[in-house]
C-alpha cells in the first residue's frame, strides 16, 4: 500500500524545525542551507544528524558519534532496591567532572558517553571478562556492540559526504584505548583538511559535550525551579520560595517529572542550592506520559550551562528594557547586552566555520587555529 501523504499541520511542523535549525532559509520556496544539505544526506533524526556535525566542528566528534546512535546500554531492574543500584553504577560514569563542576555530574548522555568509552577499553584489553564488567556496572553489552556499529556506520556516512577523510574508516576498532577517559590525537579530516585534533582538558571535554547535546536537543528545555502548584495552596504561605520543592516546568507551564531510571532523578532538588537558587535548566530527548496518564516524565536529561543554551539553543531575541535575552520563545535569561553580543558573535562564528567545513573552503591553518581558539572562547564563557 501506498504511504500515507503528510498532512498540512504535520509539513507546516517540519518546516518550523528546519527553520529553526538554519536547515532551511525564511525566504520564497525554502532555499536549503549547506546545513540542511548535508543533515538531508544523513540516515537519521535531523536534531540528532546536527548534533553530530557540529561535534566536528568543536573537536569533540567521538562523544558526538556515541550521542548520535540516540541508545542507552543501561539496564533498568524493576526492582526498587536494584535500581538504586543500577543508578549508582551509572553515575559514576560522569563522577570525574566533580572537580571541574559538581552540577554537570546531572547528565544520563555524558554517563553514556563514558560508559563507552570504559566498555571499548575493556572489551579490547580485558574481553574475557567483559561480561562481568557489564554485570557489576549494569551494563546491556549487547546494546554496547550495537552502538559501536552504529558509530562505525555513521563515521562512513561522514566520509561517503565528504566530512571525514577515509584514514578515520577503522577508528572504532582502535579508538579510545589510549585513555579511557579523554580521546585524544583524533586524525580529522574535512574536504582537502587533514589535521590532528587538540588534546581535550577535562574541563574543555565537560563543556564541549555539554554544548554539543544542547546544540542537538535544543529546544527540548525544561527549566528548574521552586514553584507553587494549586495542589500547594492549602500549604502553609510563605514570605519566599526557599521552602517549596524544587520542580521541572516545560513550555506550556506544565510540570514534568524524572524517571526514577535517570542519574538527573535524585538531584533534581539540588540544581538550584549549586546555582545560587537561579533557574536551572535540563535538556532532554524522550519523554513520556505514565500509564494512568497522571505524569510525564523525562528519561534522558543533562544539566546544562545558560551560556550553552544562549550558544547553541538556536535565535532569541533580546528585550533590552528588561535586559533579557528569551530563548525558545519562554526562557528568560537576565544578561547585559555586552555578554548578549559576545554570544551572538560566537554564535555566528560557529555556523561560519561548521559552513566553511560543509562547503569544503578549507585553509588548513587558519581553520584548525580559528577552531582553538573558538574553542577556548566557549569553554571560557561556560566555565
């Protein structure tokens, strides 16, 4: 049978989010963007496809090629007392960003980037026990071999579109052995570029994932916040919010909820003390309604800096009455308008040089020294 024609609501909705993405142009008949050529070229969602260019583009590919594969090797027990156990051996995946900043430890996607990275150490060093190593952490080894093939398969889709040279096709079964932590000296190429990539600090790897998830779900946002609900107001009034429950509130006001299963769960009534009681914002990918449909829940959700949101949480306008920049139409952001150009220059910076790599206008020095620096920007400004 024939496939069903999308409806008028459904191309006016895909058209929005292609707009959105700078996928397409705002002018007569759509005009598509180098972007938007190559994210139609990839076999996958386009957010998810954007997310995977763009890691290119800030030297963090082999965090964007796990990220894109959209599938968690974690395993989930019913059992209550089980699962805490499942999400302590989960998180830990991301303990190693305590030092740098304790919020960011909130992220079920930087725990699956690490998760990997730790899974192909010991499956290439330790095979023989990997199946133990898998049980201890609570770890689907089986969807760990499916995301290795997924990034292979996605590192030849980058090179058959010209993004990656054909030196990188077997780096999957040689990558991230060195350090299990930090992938470095990644051999990239774009077009006629071939250069090495800079060795991440742990502070730069924290910050440009985190930039790089924001970038690929944007503007999937829920801000955290202390508010009252109508089911509150029975409860004793108080002069300030200090003593309400810290909640996650979507677009359309409503609240959401954290699946049990994620490592953001427990955390969520600490993101405001590390914030300073400042809004605090988490972007997510799956969300779903319970089965009585008295909740919606979030199941993939990563703490993130305002700063990445500003960067890489696509347009916003600027209400300078009020100095404050709003993203995605809801999220104010109080911020003078010196931080507001600074994030509007990088901004534009970024899709110059992800344009210059899609467009093969390659000067080999120049990019790779225009990209560290770029890179230092951001990380700075995150930080």
């Amino acid at each position: 049978s024939c496939l069903t024609s999308p409806s008028i609501n459904q191309i006016k909705r895909s058209i929005s989010i292609l707009l959105e993405m700078n996928a397409i142009l705002p002018l007569p008949n759509y005009p598509i963007t180098p972007l938007g050529y190559h994210l139609a070229r990839l076999p996958m969602d386009v957010k998810l496809g954007k997310m995977l260019l763009l890691s290119i583009c800030l030297q963090c590919l082999e965090a964007g090629l796990t990220l894109t594969c959209n599938e968690s090797p974690f395993i989930n027990p019913s059992d209550s007392n089980k699962l805490s156990q499942a999400v302590n051996a989960h998180e830990k995946f991301v303990k190693k960003y305590d030092a740098v900043n304790p919020r960011f430890v909130c992220s079920d996607h930087l725990a699956i980037v690490n998760a990997y990275i730790e899974w192909d150490y010991n499956n290439t060093t330790n095979h023989h026990n990997i199946y133990d190593w898998c049980n201890k952490n609570y770890i689907d080894h089986k969807a760990m071999i499916d995301i290795k093939k997924l990034r292979e398969n996605y590192r030849h889709n980058l090179i058959d579109i010209g993004i990656l040279s054909t030196s990188n096709t077997n780096n999957d079964e040689i990558d991230d052995v060195v350090e299990v932590d930090i992938v470095d000296n990644l051999i990239m190429k774009s077009s006629t570029l071939t250069y090495k990539q800079k060795s991440l600090s742990l502070t730069e790897e924290l910050y440009l994932t985190l930039s790089t998830i924001s970038a690929g779900l944007s503007p999937q946002f829920a801000k955290v916040a202390k508010f009252k609900l109508p089911s509150d107001k029975a409860k004793k009034k108080s002069k300030n919010n200090q003593n309400l429950p810290s909640r996650l509130m979507q677009s359309d006001g409503s609240v959401l909820s954290v699946h049990p299963s994620s490592t953001v769960c427990r955390h969520v009534q600490d993101i405001l003390d590390w914030t300073s009681n400042v809004n605090g914002f988490i972007a997510y990918h799956k969300k779903m309604a319970s089965s009585n449909k008295s909740s919606i829940y979030i199941y993939d959700g990563s703490v993130i800096p305002i700063f990445s949101m500003l960067l890489f949480g696509g347009d916003y306008i600027y209400d300078s009455p009020r100095g404050q920049a709003i993203i995605c139409g809801w999220i104010k952001i109080k911020i003078n308008e010196l931080n507001v150009a600074i994030c509007k220059r990088l901004q534009l910076e970024i899709f110059d040089i992800l344009k210059v790599y899609l467009e093969g206008n390659i000067q080999v020095n120049e990019l790779t020294e225009r990209q560290n620096i770029l890179i230092d920007a951001i990380v700075l400004l995150l930080s």
